[in-house]
C-alpha cells in the first residue's frame, strides 16, 4: 500500500483503464477523472485497448499526464491477426501493471472490467474498481453472469454504478448489493466564451431567428434519434422555420437519411456528423433534446444543462434523477413522439418558461454534478478501501 496514506492528504496512484479511443460519454468521464486526479497530486496513468479513431496523438498533447494505446484490436484487421494483438495488449497491461504499482486500477465499460480487473488482482492491486455506466446494446446474456461472478468474487472490490437505476440494473445482471456504491457522473461544465453564435448557426445552415434543437449521440438503436425525426413535421406546422442538428455517427446513418428523405425534411433536420467537441453547437442551439431508449447517467446532458441549454428527455434509467421534470427540463415517454413533439412546442411558445428552465438546469449542474463533486467521491471511496480492505474482501 502506499506509504502515503498516512498523511492528511494521502497521494494515490491509479491507473484508469478503457476500452476504445472515440467519442463517447464514457471515454470523458475517463479522461475529466483522470485530469481531476492529476491536478489533485496524485499519480495518474490512462490506458485504452485500441485507438478507434486516431485520438492518440491528439489525447496526449492536450493531456499532461501518460495515456497509454495497448493496440489490443485493430478494426480492419481480421480475427487471426486481432487475438494475437489482444494477447499482446493483456500481455502489455500486466507488465504495465506489474511495474507501476499502482493503489488502484478503475474501468469503465464491460470489456474493460472483464479484462482488466483479473490482471489487476493477480497483480494484487489493492484497490480494484469496476464501474457500470448503463446499459450495453446487445451485450450477450454470459458476459452479464461474467461480469457479475468478478464483483461478487472480489476480482473486483467493487462496482462504482452511475445511477440509481443502473445499480438496479446491475442487481439485476447478479450484482450483489453489498458490492456496489453509486456515484454520479459530474464533468467539467463547458466554456462557451468565444464561440461565435451567429457564424457557427450560419455554418449549420440555421437562420438568425429560426428555432434551433439540438441532439447528441451516435446514431444506434439507443439514442433513439428517429423519434425527434417524427417529431419534427408536427413541429413545423407551427414553427416552419425551426431546424434540427443531431452531432454523431453510425450504423443508422442510412436509416435516418432515409427517414429524413421520406417526411421531406432535407431542409429542417441536419445530420452533422462526429465531432469529439461539441461546444459550438450547444453555444449556437435554443433547445436540447434527448429521446433515449436508456442511458446510464448521460454525460451529453449534463454539458448542455451546464450551458443554460433548456433540455427535453425521455423519462429513463440516469435521466430522471438528474432532471425533475418541469424544474430543471421537461420529461416525455421513450418513443411517444406526440408527447416529444407538444414538449418542443410549449418550450418553443414560452420563451420566459426556457430561460427559467435553463437557468435551473445551469444551478442543479454547479450544484450536484461538476466534477469535483464527483472527484471527491471517488477519492474518498478508494481511500476508504485502501485502508479497510479486509470489508471489502
């Protein structure tokens, strides 16, 4: 253990461990703990599996502590060539491991808990934590069992779930109760100073005065974006010049483009693309929307909350404890795109009921989700296994 845990204000040194290099909430809340820590004095090590999108070199020069690429995977190589780079990656990571000696080793999706956590007890890494961050799309029913026999077996001390409702879900999976603590997603609110509004909304194609909503999330069954599609005709009976900009990918692209092409939207609803950076949207946007299927505790929505961005969202597992509804946003049903639709409408008639709505939603962010807020509570529950580990066996 380290020696100093014996001071005041103990040093630490972790090592936080991810999947994939990509635009994603967990890939943030990975990164914004990682510099959180650092900038506290601790030692701070970020390790992925692969870079999927070439963010190596950017993540380094815009990070002052390591982040390690293992090369575990490459996407366009086949099955023989990516088991040997796995083995080779594990092989990496146990070394890595073995020679930092590390208080704590953090993960932070399935693939990383199932993978990681295993290398870090046999290295006997006195704090192993596991974290849940919602539900995974089409994640095999035997991995679930996996990854709750590693919690429930002390391969990991603990799992650190994002929401009430994703400790639920793990319950759910076979996750002990004992097991598991909930910590919150908090994030660095994001700076708009500087953004030219008026250059960026006549980038998109956004007039001075007309409505804009905005959506974040990749384009996958989850995030639900054909909803807001439906939605919008209704929208625009009223407010024909109101657009819609979804930022993000994937495999639904065609799917939506078609949708898009089929209601006559072309000159209403904007697929924008990925971009690891969405401030200059959220500075440009009148709305946020977010018609999810599920979430764990959405990190898209805490960034434009702490914009003073109103937000509409489907009442799911993360989203609910963070917004009450008609306080901080307003709540719909998943996939009710009439409900969706009157949402946008009365935020869109009541212009006074949007800044109040935004202004809270600005408040409840400061208040309860920045990052030191979450921080603090990660600190204080590795501390507390560091120096109780015989509980938490």
């Amino acid at each position: 253990m380290n020696k100093n845990l014996t001071r005041p204000n103990p040093k630490i040194s972790i090592l936080f461990l991810g999947t994939q290099m990509a635009v994603g909430g967990a890939q943030k809340v990975l990164l914004d703990q990682a510099h959180w820590f650092h900038e506290h004095g601790h030692t701070v090590t970020a390790v992925f599996f692969y870079d999927k999108e070439n963010f190596h070199k950017k993540w380094l020069e815009s990070n002052n502590f390591p982040i390690i690429n293992l090369r575990a995977l490459s996407p366009d190589a086949g099955v023989p060539v990516n088991a040997v780079a796995l083995l080779k990656g594990l092989w990496s990571l146990w070394k890595l491991i073995r020679q930092g000696r590390y208080d704590v080793v953090e993960t932070f999706t399935p693939d990383s808990n199932i993978l990681g956590m295993p290398l870090a007890w046999i290295g006997r890494v006195p704090v192993r934590m596991a974290t849940h961050h919602g539900g995974i799309e089409d994640l095999p029913p035997w991995r679930e069992k996996l990854h709750a026999w590693l919690i429930n077996h002390n391969i990991a001390n603990v799992l650190v779930a994002v929401s009430e409702m994703t400790r639920q879900k793990a319950l759910q999976e076979g996750v002990r109760a004992d097991r598991m603590f909930v910590i919150q997603n908090g994030i660095v609110p994001v700076s708009i100073e500087g953004v030219n509004r008026p250059e960026v909304r006549s980038e998109a194609g956004v007039g001075d005065q007309d409505p804009f909503l905005l959506s974040v999330g990749r384009l996958v069954h989850q995030k639900a974006h054909e909803f807001l599609i439906a939605a919008t005709p209704s929208v625009l009976q009223e407010f024909p010049d109101a657009k819609v900009g979804i930022c993000g990918d994937g495999f639904l692209r065609p799917q939506l483009e078609a949708q898009i092409q089929s209601l006559g939207l072309q000159k209403s609803v904007m697929l924008l693309g990925k971009f690891d950076n969405v401030t200059k949207f959220l500075a440009a946007a009148d709305l946020f929307v977010l018609p999810s299927r599920w979430e764990g505790l959405p990190i898209a929505l805490l960034e434009a909350m702490s914009v003073g961005l109103p937000v509409i969202a489907t009442r799911v597992e993360g989203v609910d404890e963070v917004v009450v509804d008609r306080e901080h946003g307003l709540l719909v049903p998943v996939g009710d795109v009439s409900a969706l639709s009157d949402a946008i409408l009365q935020l869109l008639r009541e212009p006074q009921l949007r800044r109040k709505i935004g202004m809270a939603a600005k408040q409840r962010l400061l208040e309860s989700y920045s990052i030191d807020h979450m921080g603090e509570k990660y600190l204080s529950l590795m501390i507390d296994i560091l120096k109780n580990r015989a509980q938490f066996r």
